[in-house]
C-alpha cells in the first residue's frame, strides 16, 4: 500500500487517476452483462445494478465540474453515462402526450396520431 492511499478512515484515498477506475469499473459491469444470458435470472439481476454504475458516473461527472476537469475529461464521462440511457416504452407516456396534445390543438377526431420510429 502506498503512502498516500488510505482505505480505513474517509476520505479515501486512491492513487491513479479516479476517472480511468470509474472506466474501468464501468467497462466491467458492461461486460458480465455481456456474460450473461438476456432471457435468464441472472441477467435481471446484474441489470438491477446499473442505477448504482449510473450513481458513480454521475459522481465522477460532478466531480469534475467541481474540480474544473478538461472538456476531454467531461467528455469521457458524458459518453459512458449515455451508454446507460435506453428506450423503454411506455404506454401511459402515450397517453399523457396525447391528452395534452389534445389540449392544445385543433386534431380531426379528437385523435391526434402517434407515430413510432424504428432505429435500424
């Protein structure tokens, strides 16, 4: 253990660069996912702890912003809190939109149109 690294008492202390151990953490969470089978329990379970992944990343980002990080560093951070952002549909989002929409213009029917869009 060196000098400068204490694991005992906070604040912790960790040599290198903390940014590249959030990578690397992420990277490794990224591939047990890959590791897994999506139709199994197993998956589900490793799934549940992205929010804590996503917790650190944002860490790490405000971190940064506090320590005046490079544009590079922010960067790095934004694109790995991306890589955890994803689509879910949800019906009653639909519904909502449409009963604002509804609210706020002229549609024939009363039924504005919902459009889908497939990403290939």
């Amino acid at each position: 253990m060196d000098d400068n690294e204490s694991f005992e008492e906070k604040p912790f202390r960790v040599r290198g660069c903390f940014l590249s151990a959030v990578e690397r953490m992420d990277e490794e969470f990224v591939k047990v996912l890959k590791g897994c089978d999506a139709h199994t329990h197993e998956y589900v379970e490793r799934l549940k702890d992205e929010p804590k992944v996503v917790a650190l990343l944002d860490s790490a980002r405000k971190l940064l912003e506090i320590q005046k990080g490079t544009a590079n560093e922010l960067c790095r951070i934004y694109l790995k809190k991306a890589e955890h952002v994803y689509f879910k549909f949800d019906i009653n989002v639909i519904r909502q939109k449409n009963v604002r929409e509804n609210k706020s213009c002229n549609c024939e029917g009363g039924k504005p149109f919902v459009g889908f869009f497939f990403f290939f």
